[in-house]
C-alpha cells in the first residue's frame, strides 16, 4: 500500500482520540471539564453527529502508559518516546497510514462512530453479591483471599441460558453452595420482556468443578454443551449435559501447546509467562445462528497484576508494556477450532449475533465491533454496550458482568437494540483506506 502524507483532519484526530478515551478508561467515567480539540483543516470535511471531538492525550491514565509506550516504539522507533509519539499526533502532521498502523497496533481499532439510537441500555444493578443469602464466594480484596478454603472462588464471569418455562439461570465462578460444590443459580420469575429487576437464588449443583474458569453453557438441540478451562496448564474443554446439570464426556479442544503453535503461526508472539507455565488464554465461547461458534481469548496487558514495570512487565521482549487485545477463534461445530482476527482495545469480550447476517464484538469497554463475515471487522462504534448474554421473547437482550471486589458482584443490564439504526458504514472492514476516506471526505 502506497504511504500517504496527509495532514490529519479533525474527523480523524476525532476517531484516534475516541479509541484512546475507551483503551484508557471505561465508559462510565467522563471528565469534569471538557478537552480541548484540534480544529480542522481548511479542506477537513466536518465531523458529523456521529462525530465526539476527544483529545485522548488529557484522558490517558497511568495504566495507558503502555499505549504512549507503545506508539513511541511504533512511530520513532524508541517506546521512551512517547510524548514525541504523542506531540507528533497532536501537532496535526504526519504520515497518516504509519498513525493509523500504530494506533491500531497500540491502542485497537479506532473508535470512530458513535452510536445514534441502535442501543437502550439499563442497569439493572447487582442481581448477585457477597451479600446475596447463599454466596458463600469471597471477594478478591479479601485479606484472606490468597489462603482461602479449597473449593471456594470469586463471583467472576457469569453465563446465562434460558430454561425452558423462561427462568434464567446463571452458572458463575464463585456460584457454590459449599466448597468444591458448584450451583445453578435460577431467576425467581419467568422473564419473557424486558425485566426492571431480578432476582437470583440458588436451585440446584451440576458438576462442572468450582474451579473451572470461564464456563460457558450453550443451549443445544440435544440438551447442553459447555465449555471452559477446568486446568489452565490443560487447555480448552468441552463438556455434555442433557440437563444442564450433570456434565460428561469431557474433550480437550485446545491444548496450551495448540494455542502456542497457532498463535505462531499467524504471527503473534506469545508471551514469556504463557510460554514458561503452558498456559491456555480464557476464552468466552458462544454459539450464532449464522457463523457457528466464536471463542474470545482474552489478552490481558503485559504489566497485568505486575509491578515495577517496565522493564519487569516487558515479557515478549518488545521494549514496552504491550497493551490490552483479544485473539478470535471460529469452529463450525464447536470442536475443531482456527484463529480469525486479534482486535486490541479491551482484554476480554464475545461475539453474538444481533440481527441475522450481523454479527457484534462487544467489548467490556462500551465500544462495540460489528461483522457480516466473522473474520473482518469494523471501526469502534460507542453504543455503551458492555455485555450481551441472552435475548428473551420481547427481543431486548440480557447481560452479565464481573465486579470481583468485595463492594461488587454479578451486575446486569437490559439491553435493547434498534437493528433498523444500524449504521451501514459500522459494517465495512475496519482498513487504512477506509480510515484515510473519513479523514479526506
């Protein structure tokens, strides 16, 4: 691709601004005052509605000093130079496709759009914590946490089915009734539409252990499949209920050594850590109509649970902290797996199906990625979305979340979606091209 020298319009100082705002902080905090903007050029087209003018460099917190870091490194070779990095993108000047190259690098897909009326979200609050009868979970900021009792865990990444007279049931880590036993948490209602509360309390155990991360349970012709990590050092695993309550036929799917070699293959540097303790990422499996099943291994920022970093966090040996991203798995049938896309920005997320043909990468972050092929994706589009889980009768769709600390919990959130504001242009790959015709208009 031939490199173009543009002088960077507010339409794209806008959209990189925007995606350093969601890489650097969650979309429920916002700052006092408003930023400062650079103004377009004579020739700029002018941003539209979809437009929020974002100066990310006054947004930036201490943990998106990797990003700085890491543009330093990507722009003038050098990750001490970061506020070169960040003076150079500021100034309005530069050659455009090396900037959008390293921000997609360092920071994610930029986040371009915002959403105009596609997404109603509602919180619904905490519908499980600690204090919930039956919890018997401990929270991570426990003082006792790291010596607690085997067999008990933290309230951490829920999944959601819908049984069949309407309840929905959570099956969560921390969800046990005793140690070492795992339970299935009920609705106290049928929910069809659109709830303005929940409540939750335990029905009855299954036997998927306390310790398997991420779980995730999918509703299939013949009963249930589940899938989740039993034993990191074990690798991905599938499991089969015809009740969704009693698990057999445990499969190995990816081995840590599967992961490493594919991840190699399509040209991803596999961590240090993972490398030296064989681990398998978490992964966040859902099944489509359309696509068949996506897993979503998360890609944790090198610095994670770190301190003194750099150059203690500097594991893959880059010269900097590597920030957050998420590497994307397709299967047809939920057994045999291949890598599809890493898209950086977040740590964690999943993929669903919003309307037929359309599928969402749904971000924790509030941004959300939009695809018709699964493989290729769009710019960032603000909708304030965090998790998509279930939709009911109604069509509004349920969500689950994590807070792991002794204030949190399980929080929920009733999402609904007008598929008619769909924004044609959030379907269109995510490229330089396209990136350089906003700029330009």
């Amino acid at each position: 691709m031939t490199a173009r020298n543009l002088v960077i319009s507010g339409v794209v100082l806008s959209a990189l601004f925007m995606s350093g705002c969601h890489a650097g902080q969650s979309p429920e905090v916002s700052g006092d005052s408003t930023p400062e903007t650079s103004a377009p050029s004579e020739e700029a087209t002018q941003p539209d509605e979809g437009f929020e003018s974002i100066n990310v460099f006054e947004l930036l917190t201490p943990e998106s000093q990797s990003a700085r870091d890491c543009l330093g490194a990507a722009l003038l070779g050098d990750a001490s130079l970061g506020i070169e990095a960040e003076e150079t993108i500021r100034s309005g000047e530069g050659n455009l496709e090396d900037i959008y190259e390293a921000w997609s690098i360092c920071v994610g897909i930029p986040v371009v759009f915002s959403d105009a009326g596609f997404a109603s979200v509602t919180d619904l609050g905490f519908v499980i914590d600690y204090s919930t009868p039956g919890i018997i979970a401990l929270p991570m900021d426990d003082p006792g946490f790291m010596r607690r009792p085997r067999g008990i865990e933290t309230l951490a990444d829920p999944s959601a089915i819908l049984l069949a007279d309407s309840r929905v049931a959570l099956y969560f880590s921390g969800d046990h009734s005793a140690p070492g036993r795992s339970t299935r948490w009920v609705s106290s209602e049928p929910v069809s539409a659109a709830p303005e509360s929940l409540i939750f309390s335990p029905e009855a155990d299954y036997t998927l252990e306390t310790l398997t991360s991420w779980r995730n349970i999918i509703p299939t012709a013949d009963g249930f499949v589940a899938f989740g990590q039993e034993n990191m050092n074990e690798g991905l695993s599938r499991w089969e209920s015809t009740d969704g309550l009693e698990f057999r036929n445990k499969t190995v799917l990816i081995t840590p050594q599967q992961w490493r070699d594919s991840e190699e293959a399509e040209g991803r540097l596999v961590s240090t850590e993972a490398a030296l303790h064989n681990l398998t990422p978490n992964s966040a499996v859902t099944s489509t109509d359309s696509f068949g099943f996506f897993a979503v291994f998360e890609g944790l920022r090198e610095g994670f649970g770190l301190e003194g970093c750099p150059p203690e966090c500097d594991r893959d040996g880059d010269g900097y902290e590597s920030g957050e991203y998420v590497t994307i798995y397709r299967s047809p049938d939920g057994i045999t797996w291949s890598p599809s896309a890493t898209v950086g920005g977040a740590s964690e997320g999943s993929v669903v199906e919003v309307a037929p043909g359309v599928l969402a990468l749904v971000l924790p972050t509030g941004v959300t990625h939009f695809s018709t092929d699964g493989d290729n994706w769009g710019f960032g589009v603000s909708t304030g979305i965090s998790h998509l889980d279930l939709m009911l009768e109604d069509g509004s769709w349920l969500g689950f979340g994590t807070q792991s600390a002794s204030d949190g919990g399980i929080p929920a959130w009733s999402v609904n979606l007008d598929v008619s504001a769909l924004d044609p242009r959030w379907l269109e790959p995510a490229s330089f091209d396209a990136f350089a015709s906003l700029a330009t208009g």
